[in-house]
C-alpha cells in the first residue's frame, strides 16, 4: 500500500488507480477489501432500469470518474440506496448514518449498467448530433439541389456525346485524365523535398510533469482473434495506467470478440464498450457512441491490427505542448511490415511510405488540409467536441474529420513514433477496402463543395486548391487510368506499326496522355523510394514492375465505389479481415522499442 501511495503521488493519480495499476489486486479483489474495510454492503450487479439518476448531461454523466457520480438504486424490495464506487476517498469518508444508506460498487459494474440504461439516447446522439448541428457538412444526404442539378446535365451531356460529338467527348475526357495526372504528379514532386524515414527520439518525462488524462478509442468488429496482440502492444505503451483509458468498442451482437477480451482478464483501464444495433453499421458511429463517456483531455484512434510504438502518446503529448493551440490534431506514421510476403503487401507498403513519410508531412509543414489516416491519430479532445465528432454516414471519417478540422480554423501535423501494421495480402480483402476508401474520398469532395465559395472563404486560395487535388484528384486519376493506358499503348503502336502518318492533333493529344501517365508513374516512384527506409529500399527495388497492375486494380475498386454510390451504397462499410502477425521484422522491432522503453524508464 506504501507503494501504491507512492506512484500515486509519482503520477499524480488517486490510489485507487494506483492500486489497479501495480496489478497486485484485480478489481472484484479490490471492491471486496473496500466493502470490509468501510463496512458497506457491496453489490455485484445492477439491474439498468433500477438506476435513479441525477439531472444531468448524459455525456458529463459518464465522462467523469466512477467516484464522482453521484447514483441511487432501488433494490429489488423497493428500498432505496446510495451507490458509492469503489473508490477509497469516497468508502472511507462517508459519515455513519450515510453508511447504513449506501452499497459498494465496482465501477465497471456502474459504468456498464449506465451504459445500457443510457444507450438508446447515446446511439441518438453518435448517429444525428452532426446531421442536426451541421446539416450541410454531414453526408446523410449526399448531394443538394444544385449539385443534383449538374449530375443530372453532365450524365445527359455524356450521352448527347458519345451520340452526337464523340471527338470532342474524348477530347475532353483526354485533357481531364491529364489535369488529374498532372495534379498527382505536382503534388508528389512537391513533397519529394520533405520525405524521408525518420526515427524517433527517446522520450523522457521530467519530475514536474503532469500528464493528462489520455483516451485511446479502438473500434472492433469480427476482430477476436485479435484481440491478444491488440493487448499485447497497448501494455507497451509509455503511459501511467491510472491516467490512461483505453475502450475497446464493440457492437453489441459480436459477442465472439466480447467474450475473446473478458477470457484475457484485462486490466482496469481496459473497458470494453457495446455499441447497441443501429444504422449506418460504420465506425465512426461507434466513435461517436464512446466518445461520450471518456473523460480524456486527449483522444487517440487505434486499429485491431496495429503495434504503436510505446513512445507515441508522449510525443504526441510533448508536442501538442510545444505547439500552438491550433494544432488540433497529430498523425502518426504507419509502416507495412508484411511486405516481403506478397506482391500486393509490397505496393501497400511503398504506397504507405510515399502518404505518411512524403504527402501528409509535406501537407503538415505547408499548414495545409491533412486527410488523416484511420488510425493512429492524436486528437484535442476540446476541438473534436467543437467540431461535432466524427461523421458517421462517411466511411472515410478520417479524412472528412481532417477537411472540418481545417474549415475551422484548425490545422494537422505529423510526429515520428510509428505504428507498425499489416497490409491486405489478397485481391478479395484488398478490391473492398480500397472500394470503401475511394468510396469515401468522392463522399468527402461532394460534401464540402456543397457551397465552393463558402468553402473557398474558410481555408484560403491555397488549401482550397489542395483539398480539390487530394479529394477529387486521386479518385479522379484511378477512375480515367484505363483511358489514359489505353491511349499510350495506341500512339506507341500506332508510331511503331502504323503504316500512315498520324494526325499531328491526334499524335499531341496521345502524347499529352503518355507524358502525364509517365511523369505521374514517375514521380509516385521517386516520392516512395525517398520516404522509404534503407532496408526497404532494398525490399521496394522490384516494386514499378507491378505497379501498372496495381494502378488498374485500384481503378477498378474506384469503378465499383462510383457503382455503389449509383446504387445508394454509401453508407455501407465493408468490414477489412485482419489476422494476427507474425513477421519476424515486427518481432525484431518490438523487442528493441521494449529494451528502449527499459532503458527511458
């Protein structure tokens, strides 16, 4: 106890977290010493609908510690009790005649039954609070008059010109395909200068430091197998237990992951959440949904699949000091560590460098609009609340997040603590995913153009040109790509097998599509081997053999999003399948994070 006392102090944690923490007592373990010690009837269930709460808020009901909530109960006989968590400041100080008046509770046991008591008007909340505050900024409903309006002419245009002017169609389809491919192209030289591998720095904590309340958010669907890897690299974190929360939100039916973390026993900061049936089925509703009972100052998004680096949350921390209140949210790097296994792996991983160690650090250093990734990002939790959440009918709320982020003034930057993931090793896990990526980028650009000047206004010439590049001009590029491909081998046969000479407008505009598909296959190259590491230099050497085929898998995942879309898929999340990994590279990398982490300490 003299220990626990002490790392309280040390942290600047209650004991009752402390005690948790040092995990000489498990929670049941931990009630039962409280019950005897203060001499109060301790319960070991609650039924929701017995709860008498107070009139409060929902989310400052839940979002604040277990101790502090003031609840009453009525007992199966219709008597009424106080509930008191098992809290030591709380057991230990109520007077006498408040004792015979009150019970022992767990904390979880409380949360869990406020929770279900609560849930209905906390699913309510996660699925409309956008779409009720910010109608205009929320993809519930896809397109607004004017822009159905020009869908509508530019689908009649189309036809009227395949029947009428086919020439001046392809004409313009021609140069649209090169403005897409040349915009890819300009963006990727541009960040050529800032890409690179970078390794993170030892953290060090002085003695006057006093971390705030840390929340990690990890949304799980079908993920039970895993769950003891997920376990495993949160327990490296670098982060004192009694002022880190971490919920592994789970949708109420999947019942095989649920009952996968209760078998692992996990300790009292890891509480699993149960999102109640309801549509869209996405995660960023599941967000929405925990978000409201996290009492974090930060909040950071994790995967089932990813390894964070045990420094992450203190760099995102220390820099998030150093930085101006602006700065609202941090992206971590994440780096593919399957790569060698499977062709596939290989694009994901050289894709993966050239985003988060070029693109997104060039974009974080021009204070421009950040797509963030879905994962491993450090938010404000003051500026999530302001900007309304995630949205939950978008199924790439990361970058939807970013764009808002940006329209209100805020901005993103980058840190160098990496997470180390797994990429997609087959063609019928990877085609849905980058469906429901592609998806969600051609959401977000309809979303925030609903009123371009407005738009134009709140981020400023520059950024509203990039946001126009990163949210149209990808998707764009991967939709035209066949048509670009086809012309360039039709000028390369045409020159060398033709017997006529060909029409010098016909030979410019062919040339126009090869030269921009050339310097757009190019410039990803070059981006990607600068942000790559040595050793994955050597990995990604055979990596523009197969790239033309994975270009033209990815136009055919953009084709299927635009289909879906037509079909009013939008909000449909196709689930990515993960399993455990195994590489020896993640092994090698944990072990030396593990002996520096021994070392920080």
């Amino acid at each position: 106890m003299r220990h626990a006392i002490h790392r309280a102090r040390e942290n600047k944690t209650c004991l009752e977290d402390a005690v948790l923490a040092s995990g000489r007592f498990d929670r049941p373990q931990w009630t039962d010493l409280l019950a005897e010690e203060s001499g109060l009837a301790r319960l070991h269930s609650l039924d929701p609908d017995h709860l008498v709460l107070p009139n409060k808020d929902i989310a400052g009901l839940l979002a604040i510690r277990w101790q502090d909530i003031a609840i009453g109960y009525r007992l199966p006989d219709g008597r009424y009790r106080r509930l008191v968590p098992d809290s030591v400041s709380r057991a230990h100080f109520l007077p006498a005649e408040s004792q015979r008046e009150a019970c022992l509770v767990a904390g979880p046991v409380l949360r869990h039954a406020l929770v279900q008591r609560l849930s209905s008007e906390l699913e309510r909340k996660a699925r409309n609070d956008l779409f009720v505050d910010r109608p205009d900024l929320s993809a519930r409903h896809m397109t607004n008059a004017w822009q159905s309006f020009a869908l509508g002419v530019f689908a009649v245009s189309v036809l009227l010109g395949l029947v009428a002017a086919p020439g001046f169609l392809m004409l313009a389809v021609h140069i649209l395909s090169s403005c897409f491919f040349l915009s890819c192209m300009v963006l990727r030289l541009l960040a050529v200068s800032v890409a690179g591998t970078k390794k993170p720095r030892s953290r060090h904590l002085k003695d006057d430091d006093e971390l705030p309340v840390y929340t990690i958010l990890i949304a799980l669907y079908r993920e039970a197998d895993m769950v003891g890897q997920l376990l495993t690299a949160l327990g490296q974190l670098r982060w004192p237990s009694g002022k880190l929360e971490i919920r592994l939100i789970c949708e109420a039916d999947d019942r095989e992951t649920i009952e996968a973390i209760h078998a692992l026993r996990p300790p009292a900061h890891v509480e699993v959440l149960e999102v109640p049936p309801g549509t869209p089925r996405t995660k960023p509703r599941a967000l929405n949904f925990a978000l409201q009972t996290c009492r974090g100052e930060y909040v950071c998004l994790f995967d089932a699949e990813d390894r964070p680096h045990p420094d992450q949350l203190l760099e995102a921390w220390q820099t998030f000091k150093v930085s101006p209140p602006d700065v609202a949210c941090l992206q971590a790097p994440l780096i593919v560590t399957n790569g060698g296994k499977h062709w596939l792996a290989q694009q994901f991983a050289f894709e993966y460098a050239a985003l988060f160690r070029g693109i997104l650090r060039f974009l974080a250093a021009m204070r421009s609009v950040l797509p963030l990734g879905g994962t491993s990002n450090h938010f404000r939790r003051s500026v999530l609340d302001e900007v309304g959440g995630w949205d939950p009918y978008n199924v790439t709320e990361d970058a939807d997040l970013g764009v808002r982020m940006a329209r209100a003034g805020y901005r993103s930057g980058v840190i160098d603590a990496p997470t180390l993931e797994d990429a997609p090793t087959n063609v019928r896990t990877w085609i849905p995913q980058r469906t429901r990526w592609l998806k969600g980028w051609m959401v977000c650009w309809v979303v925030h153009n609903r009123h371009p000047r407005r738009l134009w206004k709140e981020l400023g010439p520059r950024n509203f040109l990039l946001s126009q590049i990163l949210l149209s001009g990808i998707p764009g590029a991967a939709l035209l790509l066949p048509v670009m491909l086809a012309s360039s081998l039709y000028m390369i046969g045409y020159i060398a097998w033709g017997e006529e000479q060909p029409h010098i407008f016909k030979l410019a505009l062919y040339g126009l599509d090869f030269t921009s598909l050339a310097l757009c296959f190019g410039a990803f190259l070059w981006l990607g081997t600068k942000a790559a590491s040595l050793k994955e230099r050597i990995l990604f050497s055979s990596t523009w053999i197969l790239l033309p085929a994975y270009w033209l898998l990815q136009s055919f995942a953009a084709w299927r999003a635009v289909f879906q879309l037509i079909r009013q898929r939008a909000h449909i999340w196709e689930k990515t399948t993960h399993k455990p990994s195994v590489d020896r590279l993640l092994a090698g990398s944990a072990t030396s994070w593990r002996r520096g982490s021994r070392a920080h300490s």
